[in-house]
C-alpha cells in the first residue's frame, strides 16, 4: 500500500483519490480552500441557491464508471440524474426561437427547419455526421488514454471537410484545406450558411471559452457530444455531484485537510517523496497527485517547470489568455412557468464585437460588449428555491480573464452584470419587475476561490490547430508526480475532470507505460 498525497479537492483530484482508494493506497488530500469540489461550488441566500461553476453535465457516463468502479451504490443511487428536455432554447436578435430537443437527431433537423427554413436542418445534420468522424477519431487519444509521447500527430485536424488531396500523411489526421488548417468559424460559414446556424454552432465553442475564429475544426465535436449524449442536470445542482463524490472519497477512506496549503513539493533521490505545507509541516509520499493548474508549480518545485522536454506546456499569462465567466445569480419572485426551458441562449445581435471583446481583436484592448451572448439557466428545482412561488436563474457569459480586465473594479463589473440582466429579459418577460435581488460573481472572484489564474476556466482538448488546445500530460518530469484536472490532459469540464481522474489513477496502478483501459 503506498501513501499518495493530492494537492487540492477538485473534481479530478476527487475522482483520482477515489480510484486510488479503492486500489489500496493510502490517500491524502491537501485543499488550501474550505471546502471541496473546486470550481464546482455552491452560493446560497435567503432559501436560494446557485452553482458557482458548470450548471449542466454532458457525457455522465464517465460519473457512471466512477461511481461503479469506487463502491456499491451507483451514480443514480447517489444523485437524482435529470435528462433537460429541450435541451436548449435559442433566441436571436431578429426574433428566431427555437428549441432544440435532447438526444434527437431527427427532432433537431426538424426545428431547425422550422426556424431557420427548409434544408437549414439537413445542412446542420452533415455537419455533426461529419463531427462523428471527429469523435471516432479522437475518443482514445484524447480521452481515453495518457497523453501520447508522439502528441503533434494530434494537432492535425481530422475534422473531414470538403475532399482534399492527401499526402503521404493521409489519414484520419491528415485531412486539411489547401488554404491552412481548418478553424470553427471557417466550417461553419461554408457549412451551415445562415447566420442564425453559424452562431449556433460558434456558441458551443464561446461556451466552452474557445474562440471559434481559431478553434479547429474539430470543435465541431462538442455539439455532437451533446446532441448525442444528450444534457443531464443533477438535483440540488452540480454541487450536489461535488458532494456525492466527496462523501465516495470519504467512504473509501480518503483522508481530507482543508485551510491546509501545499508550498513545496519534496524531492528524495530525484523522485517525488510529499508535500510541505504553509504551517512548515511535511507529508511524506510515495506519490503526489497536483490538481492544480501546472502553471503553478514550479514555485512549489525550486523554480522547475514540472514537464518534460518535448512535452506540452502551457503558454505563459493568466490562463493561456482563456476566458472567465462573469455570472449573475437572480432570486425572483413567483412561480417558474411550466413551459420554461432549463437553458435559454440569448444570441448577441454582433458577434464580430462580442468576440473581440472576449478574445481581443488583435490590438491587445478589450472593449465590453453592449450585448454579450448569455446563457439563461432556470431549473425545475424545488431544492433550489425557497418556495414555488419564487425561482432561482443563473446567468452566464464568457468573458476576458482577470487582468486584461479589472474585475476587482467593481462598479464596471455590474455595470456589466446589467448588460447580462438586459439580453434575459428577451428569455424571461418582466424579469426586472420580478428581481427580489441579484448577485455578481467575476473572474477575479473565481480565481481567489480557485487559484485559477485570471479565474480563467478550462476548457476541453481538442485535436488540430497543431496542438495549440492541448493540455500537458499527467505524467512529468519528476517521477512520482502527477497532474490532474481541468489544466492537464484531457482539459477541462466536469466530464474531462472525471476522465482526468481515471487516466492519473490508471498510471499509478498499472504504470506509466499504461495506455488505458480497453
């Protein structure tokens, strides 16, 4: 039995201890917050509560195994697992709204024809066919499996667009425009050709924090995952997941230090052997888990970057330059109707300046958006709310990361929150009329509760853009040490978190020439 120390309580540091438990290690974990579950977490008023982090889970299959692999009760036995059903409404700026059905190929090409016009669907339905390739393609390499030593293979796109001559490459990795790589927004102009299609489709990656003008192609497949998988809401919200895994890691015997800081990590005989914490303590290891942004760590390693050479790295700034969320947490008064949808979109009527705001456009300044895209949660759950006659919505919407931004300011913050407050009201009539209060939760405030440079949140790996969305690998250069969670392979999400967590706990227990299970 081998002692193994985790830096922080994330949803991959959670899911790794866990598996690790049951394989019979000793298992200690170290969170400098008071609480678990990361960016995963809960705000609560007056009978009111919101999620902090993601609203919605996407693949919980990956929940499934982990809860079947760690103990007897399984996922649905821990949680109330809710299929949303639409799976989203989008509004847009000329009026258009359309509901998009969970899991139904065939009910989405039909609204999609409704509210767009004939062959609007068919168009949509070859594009996600051909994200399937995607899938197929990059399912184990990305998901499934440690980050191969061989990785740049993965920065070639296998999104199949129009046919292209191959080279001596050939393959599912080799298929590319003559004009360059393939982005998001490019597939998406000469694919779906209405606008009101293409912003669909780019919304997914602006959901994500990706900015489709340089997300490959291959990001196509984050609508399919979805429209496949379908869109699960767990009652109580995600934090009710971050709970359940927890009490899991608990039941294992995982053992939990929270206000405890980690400041160094221990080398012994070049090889990673505990933690020193803020209170100058050491906790001896056999192995040491890091659910902390890589970034980080060289402080905790004498000033050594953790990865080897020849591995990805992430590239210096707040979070790679990845987007924050600012988001608005609103207790209204009366009853939700019963037609709501779960998830609303609320498209901005320019996305050329909502992406330069979010991203940049180029000169290095970032202007606000007067009219940003916002996601519009309001779930069907009385364990949210006080009563039935009020109701708890979340508003959501990607922005610049703290530092391009100041959102310690915070006048400019709710001003912003305002702008949120203002696009809703096109999803929910009244919605100032009905306001008891509301709450503005900023990148700067994710980062203090996170660490999360710029309170940047993660977003998924993807293949192509020569691995530019690529995240480093679990395995470092120290032996013994070990990267987990949302800023390691395979990226972030609640679902690549769960993934994380089975990839670092496969390399322990079976060894570092593990390539995951079959």
């Amino acid at each position: 039995m081998a002692r193994i120390v985790v830096i922080g309580s994330g949803m991959g540091a959670m899911a790794a201890a866990a598996r690790l438990a049951v394989a019979g290690h000793r298992v200690v974990v170290y969170e400098r917050g008071q609480t678990h579950g990361g960016g995963v977490s809960r705000f609560a008023r007056d009978g009111f509560r919101f999620d902090t982090g993601p609203g919605l889970l996407h693949l919980p299959a990956v929940y499934r195994d982990l809860f079947v692999k760690t103990g007897k009760q399984t996922l649905e036995q821990s949680v109330e697992l809710i299929q949303v059903d639409p799976a989203s409404r989008h509004l847009f700026a000329d009026g258009t709204d359309v509901r998009l059905p969970n899991a139904s190929r065939a009910g989405v090409l039909q609204s999609l024809d409704g509210a767009f016009g004939a062959g609007a669907g068919e168009r949509w339905s070859d594009l996600v066919n051909r994200a399937r390739e995607v899938w197929d393609a990059t399912r184990r390499p990305l998901l499934e499996e440690p980050l191969r030593a061989d990785w740049r293979v993965l920065g070639r796109d296998p999104y199949p667009a129009a046919p292209v001559r191959r080279g001596r490459l050939g393959g599912l990795f080799g298929r590319g425009g003559a004009a360059g790589p393939p982005t998001l927004a490019g597939v998406a102009r000469r694919e779906l050709k209405d606008p009101r299609a293409v912003a669909l489709l780019e919304s997914h990656a602006l959901a994500h924090g990706l900015d489709p003008r340089s997300a490959p192609a291959a990001a196509t497949v984050l609508p399919y995952i979805e429209q496949t998988f379908g869109t699960w809401y767990v009652r109580g919200g995600m934090r009710a997941l971050a709970d359940a895994l927890h009490e899991r890691c608990r039941q294992r015997k995982v053992e939990f230090h929270f206000d405890a800081e980690v400041t160094g990590i221990v080398e012994k005989d070049g090889h990673a052997a505990g933690v020193e914490l803020a209170d100058g303590t050491v906790a001896e290891a056999d192995a040491v888990v890091s659910g902390i942004d890589p970034a980080l760590l060289p402080p905790l390693l004498g000033g050594q970057a953790p990865w080897r050479e020849g591995d990805v790295r992430p590239e210096p700034g707040a979070g790679d330059g990845t987007p924050g969320r600012l988001t608005v947490f609103l207790a209204l008064r009366d009853a939700r109707p019963e037609d709501t949808a779960h998830r609303t979109v609320v498209h901005a009527p320019d996305r050329e300046a909502e992406l330069a705001a979010v991203f940049g456009d180029g000169s290095g300044l970032r202007e606000p958006c007067p009219h940003p895209t916002v996601t519009v949660l309001r779930p069907d759950d009385p364990t949210v709310r006080p009563d039935e006659e009020h109701e708890a919505v979340t508003l959501t919407a990607a922005v610049a990361p703290h530092g391009p931004v100041d959102w310690t300011d915070g006048a400019a913050a709710e001003q912003d929150a305002q702008r949120l407050i203002t696009a809703a009201e096109a999803a929910i009539p009244g919605l100032r009329d009905r306001m008891l209060w509301h709450e503005v939760r900023t990148p700067a405030d994710t980062g203090a509760e996170t660490g999360a440079r710029g309170g940047a949140v993660p977003g998924p790996v993807l293949a192509g853009a020569d691995g530019a969305f690529l995240r480093p690998a679990n395995v470092t250069r120290l032996p013994g040490l070990y990267l987990v969670g949302g800023w390691a392979h395979p990226g972030g999400g609640l679902a690549h978190a769960g993934m994380s967590g089975a990839l670092v706990a496969g390399l322990i227990v079976e060894g570092e020439d593990w390539r995951g299970s079959q």
